[in-house]
C-alpha cells in the first residue's frame, strides 16, 4: 500500500506563484488544503510531530492581502513548508525529537526560518526526525518512526525522515531539514525527492538545536532542482548570530540553472562504486553518468583514496561534539527536569537517564570515552588529522573536475525494524554521504529512477566549497534529462 | 591497537558524561562501544605523523569570524524563564548543591 501522491495539488514553488498571481487560487485556500491533506494523510506517515495552523494561516492571510492590493509578492508567497523540529520557531514546540525536550516553547526563531517566512513561506508545522539527529533510519524518535510515502513498510531514512516524507506526500512543496553525516540527502534518495547540502557557512545555523557544530548544515527539500536552488537563495547568507556564516555574497542560483553540463568535466570516484553497493543503484548511477555524457560532460574517473576511513572519522569527530553540545540538556534552564532528585548532581543524571533514548546515549558515551584522558590522541586528535587527508582528497579532485557524482546511499529504502539492532549497520547507511560533512563541500540528492520493487533511488552531485551553483546546474540536467 | 571497553570503562565514562545507565544499558553499552571502537581502529592504518589536525572547515574559507565587542539586547528574561523548570523568575531554582 501507498499513498496516493498524485492528489497533491501544488508540486513547486512555480504553480503555487503562478496560481496565487493568476487569482486561481489563495495562499489561504492553499494553506488550508495543505493543513487537510496533513489531517488526511499523516496519521500514516507521520511526518509532522506538531502542526501550526494558527501561524500558517496569519501568514498566507497576509500574503492574500498583497496580492488584493496589488503589491509585488515575495519569492516564496503563500509556498506551503515544513520545518525539523531540530530548529527553532518562536512560541511553537521544538522537541528535536526527543522526550527531554517535550514541551518546550523556544524564545527564539532561527534565521533559516525567519527568512523562509520572510519570503512569504507559511509554515505549516514541525516535522519529525530521529532525536537530536542522530540516525539514518527516524526510527530513533522519541515520538515514533515516520512511514516512507513511497512504501510503508520501509524508512524514509533519517535524521531528517519526516522533512523528506513530507514532500514525497505531497503534504509540503518545501521543507527545511538539517545534514550532520548525510541526513538531508539519504532521506531525499529513500523517498525519491531533491535534498541539498549547502556549503558548511552558507547558511546560520542559528537556531539549530546543535548536535555537531563543525558538521551540521541547513538545507532544503523539494520536488524539482530549481525550487531547491530557491529556496538556498532565501535562507543563505550571512548571520551576525552566527559565527561561522560566511560573508560571500549570495550569487541567484536559478540564473544559470539551463547553461547544461556541456564541456563540464565530472569526476567519477571508483570508491563509491566499489564493494556493498546494490547493482541496481549502481546501474541506475551509472546511467545517469552516462546521460551526462551524452549532454557534452566530460567524464574523468578519479580517486578519493580516503574515503573508506570516513565513517570512522566521523563517529568519533560528530560523537565528541554531540557530547559536549547535549551537556545542555541538565534540566536546569528548559526541557525536562527529573521529579526524584534531592541534589544536584542527582537531578542532573537522572533528567538526562530519562529524557534521552538509546542512541543518543550510546553518542554521548561514544563522544565522551574518545575525549576523556589517556584516548584523546588515539581517537580525536587522530580522525582530526584524517579529517584533513579526506578534505584534501577533494581539493585535489577539485583542481580537476567541476562536480562529482556518486550514489546517494548504497541501497534503496531498508525495512523498518531492519537494522534497529545494530548500530554499526546503521552507521554504514551513511557512506557515500559523511565525506561532503568532513570536507565542508556542497552536494545535492536526485531522483535518478527506482528498484526494481517500485523504491527510489537517488544520485548524489558534489560540488567544490561554496560552489552550489554549478551542482545545481549539473542536478537540473540530470532532472531534465529523465 | 585493540582497546577492549569493559564494565568499569562504561560506569567511569558515565559518571563523566552525567548519565545514570541501568546495568541491562551498561551491558549492552559495553558490547556496542566495543564494536564501533573496533571499527574506528582502521584509521590507524594510516600514518598522520605531520598531519596537522583540522577542528573545522571555517579556515579553508579564509574569512574573519571575530566581530566588534558590542553591548547589544539579548534575550527577554521572561521569555526565558517561561520555559525554566522551576523558577522565582528571576533565578533558574535547583535542588540542594553542597551534598553532606
């Protein structure tokens, strides 16, 4: 069984604008058929852990009120969204996920948000995700798994599982999500949409609930390449709230969405192809290698000779930092606070014991072991210096080719339940993804066809820092080209 | 290099970490941290001797993150303190520090 995606109304950002604009349609009426299909279909799938009606239609009223005056309409007027629960909206929940942060109102918006409503986004509600972040598969959510639109009986792939689901269900033409090791665009390839990695700085990450400063990212779901590129071009650039936001400007990256892949060269790295890839992925990968080549590409295989060490860096780098980012969670300022503690120190272990899940648990040990005294060389010191040879890996490559592609994951959606038992597993879900987040570059996840069992599969095009532009345009000919 | 967590590892590594695990948690802590530090040994096959450690990828794009030492508006107190456990909205309230 599956749901019936073809009853979604408004697929891009395109048909929202050209309804609204042509007086077909309001940004109310949208909303509302938006917030229906949420009420019709998500018992199911379960995308959406919180729903803001009141918020999404004071929004889209306003957006209506523009276009009655006659006022120019913002880039993203009266577009239906969706946003991870692991980012901040002032007044709504923010659970990331988690029991330990059930109930609590954040006093503040993210700038990713903020902007994304700026542009006249209506946000529809928070959706669901694996605690803190932390999985492949959103089976790690306190609040239970999501169901992949595309085939229930599979995971929509995680953290970001209910941003993805949602698209796929039609419920959102936009959702945010957030990407630490692959969690935007492993999702994107379960359930067969657009994910995008921005470049680490491009956009705040103010507002996100942080699970590994160095590696997390903000960035889009939807259903084309271009409404990807759109939604970048709203919530990139420079936040004063956040350090680590770079100041280059923001170049349109819809402008040169058409210019093709002709005389581009594109690298094809042989350890993204190697042992544990299913053949039916690697087929369809490989046939998109091939229509790029038919469109003008030059195609260069390349190595990346690192990458087989990347899980491994990455579990010990994202853990270390989860367990110094997540001793925020005390029960002291918000979230959860253990009712049987008479000191302190007690209050402190027990609030955390209840509040957190298994895996969260086993990151925070992870990341505490790595860093406590006699291991700090071996394991952290260590993957910093690896961290560097995979980085350098595609600084080299990038001297070379102009983006690269590889699979999304190395096979289509896993059964729910399948691999809940052993993390390790799991952990190898992310594969192909964790490099980009070692190495700060950008890349993207497009649908490139299915298995043979009706489920997606997805490509993924990596490009050099702060060059999502060229990823962009490499993604659209992929999508055109289908 | 073969480093074998055992049960006291986890309870020392817990206390750091501020958790309170049940000994079925402890136990299957013990077989799970095993199998991912295992599996994260294999970046001892590389030699990184003049290696320089990278913490973030921030540097690569050259730019200044330091900005000017300015007194600006913060969060609301009472916006804060409405998400406090407990609270004399003023100060978070905890219990009892000194233990005796």
């Amino acid at each position: 069984m599956t749901v019936d995606t073809a009853k979604s109304t408004y697929a891009t950002i395109g048909e929202v604008r050209q309804a609204i604009e042509s007086g077909r349609a309001t940004a109310s009426g949208i909303a509302e058929a938006a917030l229906a299909r949420i009420d019709a279909e998500d018992g199911v799938i379960h995308s959406f852990l919180s729903v803001s009606r009141e918020r999404a239609m004071a929004s889209a009223e306003k957006i209506d009120a523009a276009a009655r005056s006659g006022n120019d309409l913002p880039p993203l007027a009266g577009v239906p969204v969706g946003i991870k629960d692991v980012l901040t909206i002032e007044g709504l929940p923010a659970t990331a996920g988690s029991k330990i942060l059930e109930g609590y109102l954040p006093p503040y918006t993210a700038t990713s948000v903020r902007k994304l409503e700026e542009a006249g986004a209506v946000v529809l509600g928070k959706l669901n995700c694996d605690e803190f972040a932390m999985g492949s598969s959103n089976e790690n959510s306190a609040y239970g798994p999501v169901k992949n639109p595309r085939a229930l009986d599979r995971v929509p792939g995680g953290s970001s599982g209910g941003s993805a689901a949602a698209v796929a269900a039609g419920m959102s033409v936009a959702t945010l999500g957030t990407d630490t090791g692959g969690s935007i665009r492993q999702p994107a390839s379960f359930c067969g949409v657009v994910g995008m990695l921005p470049t680490y700085g491009r956009v705040s990450r103010y507002g996100l609930i942080a699970f590994a400063s160095s590696l997390d990212r903000v960035g889009p779901f939807t259903n084309t390449v271009r409404d990807a590129a759109t939604v970048l071009g709203v919530i990139a650039g420079h936040d004063p709230l956040d350090a680590t936001s770079s100041p280059l400007p923001v170049p349109d990256y819809t402008a040169d969405l058409d210019r093709g892949v002709n005389g581009m060269k594109i690298g094809v790295p042989a350890e993204y192809f190697a042992e544990g890839l299913d053949q039916e992925v690697r087929a369809a990968v490989e046939a998109v290698i091939d229509r790029l080549k038919t469109h003008g590409a030059e195609i260069r295989p390349i190595s990346l000779p690192h990458t087989r060490y990347a899980v491994p860096t990455y579990y010990v780098l994202a853990t270390a930092e989860a367990s110094a980012n997540l001793a925020r969670f005390d029960g002291v300022r918000y979230g959860h606070r253990s009712a049987e503690a008479n000191t302190l120190s007690a209050m402190y272990r027990r609030s955390r014991e209840e509040g957190f899940g298994a895996e969260v648990k086993r990151r925070i040990m992870l990341g505490t072991y790595v860093l406590s005294a006699g291991y700090y060389d071996a394991y952290y010191k260590k993957a910093q210096q690896v961290r560097r040879l995979l980085t350098n890996d595609f600084i080299a490559a990038f001297a070379d080719v102009d983006a690269i592609v590889t699979p999304t994951a190395p096979t289509p959606a896993f059964k729910l339940g399948e691999k809940t038992d052993d993390p390790l597993a799991m952990y190898l879900a992310d594969i192909y993804t964790v490099t980009a987040n070692l190495a700060g570059i950008c890349g993207i996840s497009i649908p490139c066809g299915q298995s043979s069992e009706g489920l997606p599969i997805g490509v993924q095009i990596l490009g050099r820092h702060f060059d999502e532009a060229t990823v962009f345009q490499v993604g659209h000919a992929i999508e055109k080209a289908d | 290099m073969t480093q074998t967590v055992t049960t006291e590892d986890v309870q020392r590594v817990a206390e750091l970490a501020s958790l309170e695990l049940t000994s079925e948690e402890e136990t299957r802590m013990v077989r799970d941290l095993n199998a991912i530090l295992g599996y994260v040994q294999h970046m001892n096959e590389l030699n990184t001797a003049n290696i320089e450690p990278m913490a973030q990828v921030g540097e690569l794009a050259g730019h200044e993150a330091l900005r000017p030492d300015d007194v600006a508006t913060s969060l609301r107190r009472d916006a804060v303190m409405a998400g406090a456990p407990e609270t004399d909205g003023v100060f978070f309230k905890v219990p009892k520090v000194i233990e005796r």
